[in-house]
C-alpha cells in the first residue's frame, strides 16, 4: 500500500506539471493578423476631465504626462473626446460650438485644449470627435437629430474644420451618436461633406453602440460600406458576428472599461485589452473614461483610468488601469500587426490570453500575456463574461520567423495585489533568456507580462503628489480674469451652458442655452427644462452661497435659482432635492423649494424689491434644518427646512431654458466668514499673480488663489 500510495503521488505530480506546462509558438512565417490600431481613452461622456485644467501647472502637466507621453505611463494612442451638445451626458454637461444656428465659437470648453495638449506630448496621437448630445435648433423642435442631414453634417464637419483652423489639430476619426440609432442616410451625407471640404483623411466609425447591426446594412449598401470606414461596438463581451467580420472594416471596441479604478479596475482593463483581439478580433480598445476629473460625489466615481479631482490641493492618484495601459502601449505603435492566431495570439492553457505584436518592419516583437483571475476582471455592466478558470503555469515559448535569432527577451511585470496584498507594477525584471529560439517563463494569477525586443520602456516617477484636501473656504469669483466664452473652472454644469461673457465693462458668467437640447440621457426630456452648475464638495452642510444675477431682456428665463445640499446630480439631475431659493424678477416673486421642480414648496411670495432686468443679489444660508434667504440684503424666509438631505453640493441654475448672467459669487462656510471677503473678488488676490509672473496668458488664467 505505502509503494502504491509513492506511485499515485508521482503519476499525479508529473500529470499536474504537465497540465501547467504548456508550449506556444510566436512565428510570422505562417502569416499575419489584423492591424493594430491603438489603445485609448475617452474625455466625455459627461466633461469627465472637468477639473484638470484647474489644476496648478507642475500637477496638471505631470497629469498629462501620465496620460499621454510615450514610453512614460499609459503613453495612450488615441484621444476621443465629446462633442459637446449642451445637455447632460452621465455626471455632467459639456459645451456646443454652435449653441444656436448663428452662433459658433471653438474655444468653448477644454476638448480642444485637451486634445492639443495630447498632440503636444504625442504627434502621433489620434483623435476622434462623437457627440452625446446635439443643440436644440439642430432637430428644429424635435428630439431627431437626423430631421435634417443636411444641417447635421455641417455641424460635425463645422467641428471638425474648427478644431484645424482654430487649433491647428487634425481630427482622425468622427462617431454618429453615442448608443442611439445610426441613420445610414446622415452616415453617407456625412461622407459627402467631409470628403467635398477637404476632410477625405477623416474616418468614419459607425455604431457606436452597446450591440452589433450597422454591420448588416454595410453588406447591404456600397455606398454605406464606401462611407463607414470602422464599426466600433461598446462593452463587447461576445464573439464578433461573422456579418461584421465579413465587411473588412476596422472593427473596434471604441469604449470599454468603465469600472472602479481600484485593483479589479484594472484587472478588468488587463483582460480587456488582450481578449477584445483574442476573442473577438477588434484592433483598437479605448476606456470610458480617461481620468476621473470631476467632483468626488458625482455619478460614475472613479470610473476611470486615473484620478485627478482636487486642483486646490494638486493631488492625483496613478492608479492600477495606467500601468496595465502601459504593458501593451508601450511596447506597440498604431501601425504594428498582430501574428496570426495560434502562432502567437490565443489563450493560455490554464487560462488567462496571449498576444503577439511585430513592427512593420519585423525587426521588433512584443508579447503581452495576462492571467488575470475571474473574480478579480469580472466583466463591467454584465455578467457575460465567458468564465475562465486560472492557475499558475508553465509557459514555453517557440520563437520562429523573423525572430528566430533573438537570445533575449526585455520583461515587464505586474502584479495585481488583493486581501490585502500589495500590488507591484510595471517593475523592469531581468532579461528572458531565448536559447536555439526556445524561452520558458512562470506566471502566476493576476499578473501581466510584457516580453519585448524594444529598450524604451520606462515607469515613469514624479515622486508623491500633495496631500488632498477639502475644497477651500471661503471662495470668491467675479469671473474677471477669463477669456470671452471660457467655461469657469471649478463649475461643474449639470445641465445648460454656463460661459464668461463681457457685458457692463466686466465679465460674467452667463447661461447660455435657450431651447431644450436633444437629449441622449435615457429618461423623459420634458423634465430636461431647468440648467443647474454645482461646486464644492457633496458633503458640504453649514454653508453660505451669495451672488448677483439677472434674467436677460431677450430670450431671457423666467426664474434664477441658488441651492444648497443637493444630492441628485447626472442623467437624473431633475430629480434633485436639497434647498432651492427661487427668484423670478420679472414678476417679483420668490419661492423656496425642497426640490429643483418645485414640487414641494417651503415658501413663496411677493418680492417687490426686486429688480425686473436689473441685478438682483440673493444670499442663502443653510444651517443644519435651518436656511435663511436674502434678496438685496432684506430678509425673505426664515424657515426649518427637512432633514434630509442634510449636505451636498450647492449650485446656481435657472429654472427653464434661457438667458441669465451671474456675477460676484461667493462661498463661504458661514456669513461670518462671508463678511470677511465681502466686497472683494479674485482681483483681490492679483498681488498673488505676481509671484507667477513667468507663466504665460493661459497658464495665468488656470490660477485660483488657495490652489497652489
């Protein structure tokens, strides 16, 4: 028995080595796969980098570093971005270029300074437009952005033309409309009038969208086929349809990701980028989003690659998806081909994948192998990820073809890091041995490995960040130091557009939007009537809002409205409660309200003060269930307001669609500490400016007193 027993222990020894050992070849000789054509990340879908040109300089360019230089971090190689439409599109509103039919300006935002800024970094970046959402004049009284191709074309290709002429930026790719329909017609019209103004290079992804199809009508139409130039799909989880495969388009995962950037964030980001080609032959994967830039408290919290959020600390946070970034980015080039599968791409025998990229020139080759466990990648949104079993293994490689020669391979490592384990990144491990085109490494669970003939891959270090921070009180703006139509920097627009006008020799911020935008939040548009602008923190309490407003003689809105402890913002922003003080000037009245539609009133009346075209201060103090409203300086209510929400953020909009300008706002934690900054603005704080006489009109305009 005990010589059977010795027997049994070494048949199933050999056999379990045997299973977790396994050979793959990595050979061009029998032939290529696809092209590649980058990884990226996306700014928008609700002005997700909102916060990042706040930024103090030193932090805000080590940022961009992160994000975009090659050979540094994630070194991405696609920038999409938004094209704004004026209305809400997750956690907040991003800008159009055309608010109305006769009016166009491209400075509108930070896109454009985004983009540019990645171009600095990155010549050989690509950029890619998609609209959300789409002004309210472009569908003429209906929520059908395609009522008119014609008008819709000359928008986007308006777009395009400004981001050449304005920014000297060459736009590489334009989307139809984020997961809504594509209309085959506006595509093919779009194709025309790209392709009669000088725009040919520009390609055109259709699609777009959470589910296969457009793939079917390009086998149908020659000319849609001659139009679509890449079918890109979101959150692709299942085999690529042989219908989509057999167009010959580019086929991408043009968004991707969107999880919690901790370690499974980025486990899910690692599993992503090597199965989307393993699987389901797409060439390009691009996360949703690129850096949590927007206010912690908002929708979709650290959904992200990297988290930036404080410009008045200048703290950031390199998290697990830029390493993971990294493995693949900066060992490849837009460009590069993928060998073909079972010669250097599949999956590995005791789970995880493995693919294989070769230079055009075939005198490089890098290999990316991930084995990330199913708990720690579970897929985002669904729950259809094919299930994959993991353990440690063996893995032999057979190196043939062009790289038959090669005596070593440079290695990259990770490691994600759970129960408490920490996580190792991006460390630089000895070189791989090959001998007689034959290399064995071991890879453990939730690891990745980037094998690679290239000598540039580096961890790029800015050493730590500053330490975060609550967001400073009091805070003061009078919107003086600003460009014509620049978007303030610490509002964060919920819904409308909210820009620096020059109006009375100075400047304020205006509303902007006069008619309600064609809405791309799924949800009834009919409550998309009332603008909001939040600031601040969620977890604000105590606190004091003050500013000067006033509706406007034309195409003016009805009421104006500042608020305190709103706790619903996003796609269901109209769903936000919190305490909402009312001014309506025209008809000198007020209303208090626990809600931003009015819907439970605290207290209204008559306001004879008021001013009916003129500027009209309102002040609102909330303390505990307590709030006390001032218009002009006179006392309106005094009331015991309810409990809940008892914080949030605090915000100024206007209650339908229409003109109004704000001016001289304030924020403090108490009237007390108001009073100390009473009658005085950013200008107050000029002599600090001083200090930073070197930077540039640009660099000075991202200054705020308290964030350096």
């Amino acid at each position: 028995m005990k010589l059977l027993a010795v027997l049994c222990y070494i048949y199933f020894t050999l056999k379990r080595e045997t299973v977790a050992s396994s050979v793959y070849n990595i050979d061009d000789s029998v032939g290529l796969g696809k092209r590649f054509d980058g990884i990226g990340g996306l700014s928008g879908g609700s002005a997700t980098s909102k916060l990042l040109k706040a930024y103090p300089d030193k932090q805000r360019n080590q940022v961009l570093d992160i994000l975009f230089k090659p050979n540094f971090a994630a070194s991405l190689q696609i920038l999409k971005v938004e094209i704004g439409g004026d209305s809400e599109s997750s956690d907040a509103t991003e800008a159009s270029h055309m608010h109305n039919s006769w009016d166009e300006d491209y400075n509108r935002g930070y896109e454009w300074w985004m983009m540019a800024e990645a171009k600095k970094r990155n010549p050989s970046i690509k950029l890619y437009g998609l609209p959300w959402n789409f002004p309210g004049w472009i569908g003429n009284g209906t929520q059908n952005p395609y009522n008119n191709v014609d008008v819709l074309a000359t928008y986007i290709r308006k777009w395009i033309q400004g981001a050449r002429d304005v920014h000297n930026l060459t736009i590489d790719y334009i989307g139809i409309w984020n997961e809504r329909a594509c209309n085959t017609t506006y595509i093919k019209r779009l194709r025309r009038d790209l392709d009669k103004h000088g725009f040919s290079h520009v390609g055109i992804v259709a699609g777009d969208n959470g589910a296969w199809g457009i793939e079917n009508d390009i086998l149908k139409d020659a000319d849609l086929a001659s139009a679509v130039d890449v079918i890109g799909v979101h959150y692709p989880r299942k085999a690529t349809p042989v219908a989509a495969l057999k167009t010959g388009k580019l086929l991408w995962a043009s968004e991707d990701y969107s999880a919690f950037n901790n370690a499974r964030g980025g486990g899910i980001w690692a599993r992503a980028l090597n199965e989307n080609y393993v699987d389901r032959y797409l060439t390009s994967t691009i996360a949703w989003n690129l850096i949590d830039c927007y206010y912690e408290g908002l929708t979709w919290d650290r959904d992200s690659l990297m988290t930036a959020r404080q410009p008045w600390s200048g703290n950031y946070i390199i998290e697990s998806p830029i390493w993971m970034s990294g493995h693949t980015t900066q060992f490849t080039k837009i460009g590069w081909k993928y060998l073909a599968h079972g010669s250097g791409v599949g999956p590995l025998a005791q789970g995880g994948t493995y693919v294989s990229l070769v230079s055009p020139d075939t005198k490089d080759l890098s290999i990316i192998i991930e084995t990330m466990t199913l708990n720690h990648s579970l897929c985002t949104r669904d729950a259809r990820c094919s299930p994959r079993p993991v353990g440690p293994q063996t893995i032999t490689l057979h190196i043939g073809g062009s790289f038959a020669a090669v005596s070593q391979l440079n290695v990259w490592y990770s490691k994600l890091g759970f129960d408490g384990k920490q996580s190792v990144y991006f460390k630089h491990l000895d070189p791989l041995k090959v001998t007689h085109g034959v290399a064995s490494i071991s890879v453990g669970l939730d690891e990745v490995y980037s094998l690679t003939t290239l000598n540039t891959g580096h961890k790029g270090d800015f050493g730590q960040p500053p330490q975060a921070k609550s967001f400073p009180l009091p805070y003061v703006e009078d919107f003086d130091d600003y460009p014509e139509h620049a978007e303030p920097l610490l509002l964060a627009q919920q819904n409308g557009a909210f820009e620096v006008i020059s109006a009375d020799s100075s400047n304020v911020m205006r509303q902007m939007v006069i008619e309600t935008p064609i809405v791309w939040c799924q949800t009834n548009f009919d409550h998309y009537t009332a603008t909001m602008n939040v600031i601040g923190s969620a977890d604000w309490s105590d606190i004091y809002i003050e500013s000067e407003v006033r509706v406007g003689r034309v195409n003016g809105t009805h009421g104006i409205y500042i608020a305190a402890h709103i706790n619903n913002t996003g796609c269901t922003y109209f769903k936000a409660r919190g305490i909402f003080f009312f001014i309506f000037p025209v008809s000198r009245s007020y209303s208090v309200s626990a809600d931003i539609e009015r819907q439970h009133i605290y207290d209204e009346g008559a306001a004879p003060q008021l001013s009916q075209y003129g500027w009209n201060k309102m002040s609102l103090l909330a303390q505990g269930s307590h709030a006390v409203g001032y218009i002009n300086g006179q006392v309106v209510f005094n009331l015991t307001v309810a409990a809940e929400p008892a914080r949030g953020f605090v915000a100024v909009g206007t209650d339908v669609f229409g003109i109004a300008d704000f001016d001289n706002l304030k924020l403090a934690s108490s009237m007390a500490e108001a009073d100390q900054v009473r009658g005085k603005s950013s200008r107050y704080y000029n002599s600090l400016l001083e200090t930073h006489s070197s930077r540039s009109s640009d660099e000075k305009l991202n200054f705020r007193p308290g964030f350096q």
